[in-house]
C-alpha cells in the first residue's frame, strides 16, 4: 500500500516529453516562468534517448541534470521506455503510475501531429494516462487523481496556437537549458564522434526565432505556444 504524499511532494505541473529536451524546445520559459512564481514543477522523460545520433545515455543524463537546474524543477524522473519504442503493453500503465505519484494540477505533453513519431505517442500515451488517472478501479492500489486540464507544447511543428505565454523575463533561462544539451545542439567539429544532424544546424536559433515570431505577434519579446483539447477556462478577464 502506498504512502499518501505529502503537500510539499505533490506537483502544481507535470510535464511529459519523449526524450531529455523535448519540454525544454517546447516549453523552457513557461517551465521557469511558473517556476520564479512559486509553484512546484516537475518534469518526467518516458525515454533515455539510447536511439540518439550523438551523445550517450549517461551524456544526456548529465545535460538533463543541468538543464533541469538551470530551470528549477522542483524534480525530474525518467521511465525509460524504449526510446523509438513507444506504447507497448504497460506504458500507459507506468505513465498514469507517474501522475498518481505526484498528483499535479495541471499535465503537459507535446502535440499530437509533429514529425517525430515518438513526439506523437508520447503525446497519445500522456493523454490516455490523464483519463486513466481518475478511473478509481484503475490500478487501484494507487489513489486516483483527476487533473485539471491538459495541455500540449510545441516541439517541431507549430500549428493552431489556442494559448500563448509571455516568456520575455525568462527567455534567457530557457536558452540557457538548451545550450546545457551541448551533444544534441552544438555544431559539429572535426574530428569529433558526432554527426551532423537538424539539431546540430543552429536549431536553437531557430527555436529562439519561433518564439521570437509569436511573442511579436502580441506586443511581447518572446511567447511559448500551446493548445488544447478541452476549453481553457479562467475565472476573469
């Protein structure tokens, strides 16, 4: 029988991504912001990342440890799916498993149409876990948690923006985090054991100019996007 937790180890927001950066790309400065405003964040990978072009399990362990600082999750965890592997038998088990833990308020996951297939499952998994995680009879030796809306961050592709975050006071943070993932980022040299791949052609630059683009759009510096399935709600105007 599981302990019941503590106020000071439930989480305000819990964010899933495939892979260590997922959340970063998409969701860096909304993940400080709210974090410099006092609430517990925390951040869970379903991946090591092992299928990666360039760096090595323990590498991105180390950069997702920095990144995680830089940020100031309050914790970070991975299940360790198979990377590329997503959605076997037990997956949505491990991920509702995870929501129940932690009891957050709110849950993050990537949007559901981006060009990395694990992108995509990830996001089906997480969407499927929040159900779950209310259903009592569900793995009923851990309480049931009904979280409050669900929303989805944009790694690759940006389409249908229902909700945008300024992230203008912040967006050096996030930079800060991404630049931590110096195997996935940084250009390659000669001679060293990496290859050249989208992340390595200033993909960073790009991210910044996405962000760039859509806090213009609305009399800020910077701006994170987001959308949803269910209605936003707020209590005023």
């Amino acid at each position: 029988m599981s302990r019941e937790q503590t106020a000071d180890e439930k989480l305000d927001i819990l964010v899933f991504g495939a892979h260590p950066d997922d959340a970063e790309i998409g969701m860096g400065g909304t993940i400080a912001k709210h974090v410099a405003a006092g609430l517990r964040v925390g951040m869970c990978d379903l991946t090591e990342a092992e299928m990666s072009s360039n760096g090595t399990v323990e590498s991105r362990r180390k950069e997702a440890e920095e990144a995680s600082s830089i940020l100031g999750l309050a914790v970070r965890t991975n299940l360790a799916l198979p990377d590329r592997g997503l959605g076997a038998d037990g997956h949505i088990e491990a991920i509702t498993a995870e929501i129940r833990r932690w009891q957050p308020r709110l849950v993050f996951a990537p949007y559901w149409n981006d060009r990395h297939p694990d992108h995509n499952r990830c996001s089906a998994l997480v969407e499927e876990a929040v159900f779950n995680a209310k259903l009592r009879r569900y793995l009923p030796h851990l309480p049931a948690v009904q979280v409050e809306q669900l929303y989805f961050y944009y790694i690759n592709d940006v389409e249908d923006v229902r909700l945008a975050v300024d992230v203008s006071g912040v967006y050096d943070r996030k930079l800060a985090s991404l630049r931590a993932y110096r195997s996935q980022f940084e250009s390659v040299q000669a001679g060293e054991d990496r290859v050249a791949t989208p992340l390595t052609g200033r993909y960073v630059d790009n991210v910044e100019a996405r962000d760039r683009l859509l806090g213009t759009a609305r009399g800020w510096s910077y701006a994170e996007g987001f959308t949803v399935k269910k209605p936003h709600t707020v209590a005023l105007f």
